[in-house]
C-alpha cells in the first residue's frame, strides 16, 4: 500500500508499509539482534530464533496488536512499528533498518504507524519508554509529538515516558 512520500537525499521516496507476517521473522530477528538495538533494550541479551519464531508468532495472532514493516518501492526495508492496545496503556516499540538509521525515516515511519493505529483504534493515548540514554528515539518521538512527561521505571529499568494523544 502506498502511504506517503519522503524527501530523502534529494530524491523522492516512496514508503509502502503493510503488516508483518511470518515469513518477516529472519529480518525481524536481524534487526533485533543489531547490536545498538540491542543497548537500546531494555533486554540486552541477544534473542535466540526459536525464542523470537515463537514470539512472533504470539503477537501475529494478538487481536490488540498492530504489527507494521515499513519499506521503499524497490523492497529496500525501512523498518517496523508495534503498537499493542491494552485496558490501561497502549504501548508503542519502533526498530528502524540499521542501513537507514540517520536518514529521518524513523521518524516518518512512527508518524505513519500511530494515523494507520487512529485511524483503527481510538485508544489514547499512546506510550513510549526510552532508555535516557537513547537521545536518537527521544528527539524522534519528541520531533512527532510525543511529550515527555519525566522519568520513571519500566520492566525495572530507569527511562523516559512519553505519551501521545490523538489530537496533538
């Protein structure tokens, strides 16, 4: 599905994005086992295959998931949104493709994944914890409206929570 465009290089991109499936899995994993990925984490360790095949696999068949990849119209893959809805938070996880980090796409692609979310689902609002050493996903989901809102612990970990309402 084409969804935008993006000035990008001095060229216009194309970005597709369209839900993950299981045949995703080795190119999820890739990205998850990057190595600043994973310092950004709040689980460090590297995740093996059969554990992520299984996970995957869990939240593909979540109903209050919303599990999108992201790429350009030659298939050079951008990377993903997740999104899962609950009774008290909806949560919100990004991986951009390490080969197009620095390139602004992060912030497009999160852009496009929370109007795709509204668009289905009008939870609000939408939740973000970061590591505070992460200063890359904190100016792209300030840069996207998200207000940080202090810090706090999440999974036992200090970070920054940021949230998103519908209407800002």
């Amino acid at each position: 599905m084409v969804k935008d465009q993006f000035l990008n290089d001095s060229h216009q991109s194309q970005i597709f994005f369209r839900k993950v499936r299981y045949d995703d899995c080795d190119q999820l994993l890739e990205w998850a086992n990057d190595p600043v990925t994973r310092k950004n984490s709040f689980n460090t360790e590297l995740i093996e295959k059969k554990t992520h095949s299984q996970w995957l696999k869990l939240k593909l068949e979540d109903p209050n998931t919303i599990f999108l990849l992201f790429y350009l119209e030659n298939n050079v893959p951008l990377g993903q949104v997740r999104i899962v809805k609950s009774e008290y938070v909806n949560g919100i996880s990004v991986t951009v493709n390490p080969e197009k980090r620095g390139n602004g796409y992060g912030g497009k692609i999160l852009t496009l994944a929370i109007e795709y979310y509204y668009k289905r689902w009008c939870f609000d609002p939408i939740v973000a914890y970061i590591k505070p050493s992460n200063n890359s996903s904190l100016k792209v989901f300030e840069a996207v409206g998200f207000i940080n809102v202090g810090r706090t612990h999440f999974k036992g970990f200090p970070c920054i929570k940021l949230i998103k309402y519908k209407n800002e």
